[in-house]
C-alpha cells in the first residue's frame, strides 16, 4: 500500500544534481508517472501518460517521469518524452521503495507538505481518473479524459521491486 515518502529519499533528474524530496516540493506540488524500463506493461501507457501530465503542466503542479533506470535507460526508455518533461532515475528503485508501491505503472501525487494525496498502480482508468481529478480540483485546473480514445485497455502492473 502506498505511503507517504520519507524526508531523505532524493530524487535524481537525468540532467542535473540529485536533491531531497523536499526539494522539489517546497512551492509546488509533485506529480509523478513512475515506470519501469523492463516492462511491457510501462511501456505500454507512455503516449497516455504522457498526455496526463502535460495536461498539468501550466497547473501549480510538478509533473514528471520517475524511472527505475539509470539516466541513460530514462533516455532511451521515453525517448521524445524525456525531454518535453521532467524526468527523474531512480536506477535502486529507492523513491519507489519510500512510496511502499507495489505495481508500475503508477501514478503519484504528493503535495508541499511531503503527504501522499493519491496513488493509482497498475492502469486501472478510473483509479488514474480519481487522482486527476482530484488533483484537478485543488490545482483549479481542468482534468484530462481517462480514458480517452485510443487508451490501451485496464491491466494490472508488473512488481514494483521488479522480479
């Protein structure tokens, strides 16, 4: 079950320096598409998830990638993508560890306090649906169609430690 990440977990973008969580969350809210480079299953919902998140890129949110690769496994995993937006390795899987999830994809929402506000794992729509949502209401933004045309269909993730 999701939690609420430790103060010490840091997060590392594929160009700069590694910084505390607390970091990145001082002004803004942290929202994150975390994905395994391994999988099938992560790749598979890379297009919409990138969709998701750049429907909140004006919003008073942070919206990026957390991969469980290196930087240069980011890179290559999102192509394209890695460079529209922010985008995090986590190669020890250590921001995954701190959030206790259990499947990837997901999706995460954490706000300036360091509280989780809402977690989705695997590609179940409507629990995607209820974070944007939500996420939607404190932001006073609009929320994206989940699922919108040409989504794949609801499927359960892969280990979030992998294998």
């Amino acid at each position: 079950m999701a939690t609420t990440p430790a103060a010490d977990v840091s997060l590392n973008p594929i160009t700069g320096d590694a910084r505390p969580l607390e970091d990145w969350i001082t002004t803004f809210h942290l929202v994150l598409v975390v994905l395994d480079p391994y999988t099938h299953e992560s790749s598979w919902l890379i297009d919409t998830a990138g969709k998701i998140l750049k429907e909140f890129t004006g919003a008073d949110c942070r919206v990026a990638w957390l991969v469980t690769g290196d930087e240069e496994q980011a890179q290559a995993f999102l192509g394209p993508w890695a460079e529209e937006l922010l985008t995090f390795a986590d190669p020890d899987r250590d921001m995954v560890k701190s959030l206790g999830l259990e499947e990837l994809p997901a999706l995460v929402h954490i706000d300036q306090h360091r509280n989780l506000v809402g977690a989705a794992e695997g590609w179940r729509p409507e629990a995607w649906r209820e974070i944007t949502t939500e996420l939607a209401r404190v932001m006073s933004w609009s929320r994206p169609a989940i699922p919108a045309p040409g989504d794949p269909t609801p499927y359960a993730g892969t280990p979030a430690l992998g294998s």
